[in-house]
C-alpha cells in the first residue's frame, strides 16, 4: 500500500465522534448522538481502506445499517471527488 494510502485510511480509521458529527453537519446530514456512537465502535473494530473495492463496500454497508440509506449515499457522494484516487 501507497504511502499517502496509509495516512487517508488511518485518519478515517481514527476519526472521533466529534469530527464525524461536524462533518454530518457540513453536509447538512442528520446524525444522532448514538448512530455517530455506534459508527465509531465499527470503526474501531474493522479495517478501513477506502482503496479496496472491497472495503469500501462493507464500510458503505455498514454506513446504510448503522446510518441509514441516505446517510451512506452521503458517505459515497463525500468520496466522489477523490473517485480518479479511489477508483469509484
């Protein structure tokens, strides 16, 4: 894995329940305080690459289940910009 990979997936891997409710916000998402609860300890828990088709996969399912369906499409429209990087 690339270098600049590692450091995107870690700081996805390590965001804190703050920054994941300030970046709901920013996209005008409704988040409550246990979805955000319950999205941080799935991240605690699994290994993120938002590189691998894979990975990504399960981190948007998981995003649908613990979120909800508009929230995950957020979470892949928020990714969309990096898509030449993620190949999405």
């Amino acid at each position: 894995m690339q270098p600049l990979h590692q450091i995107i997936n870690q700081r996805v891997q390590s965001m804190t329940k703050k920054e994941l409710l300030e970046q709901a916000a920013k996209f005008q998402i409704a988040l409550t305080e246990k979805q955000a609860d319950q999205f941080i300890d799935w991240l605690a828990v699994h290994k993120v690459d938002v590189f691998s088709e894979t990975k990504r996969t399960e981190l948007f399912q998981a995003a649908e289940t613990i979120l909800g369906k508009r929230e995950a499409a957020a979470l892949e429209a928020m990714l969309r910009p990096y898509k030449h990087f993620l190949k999405l």
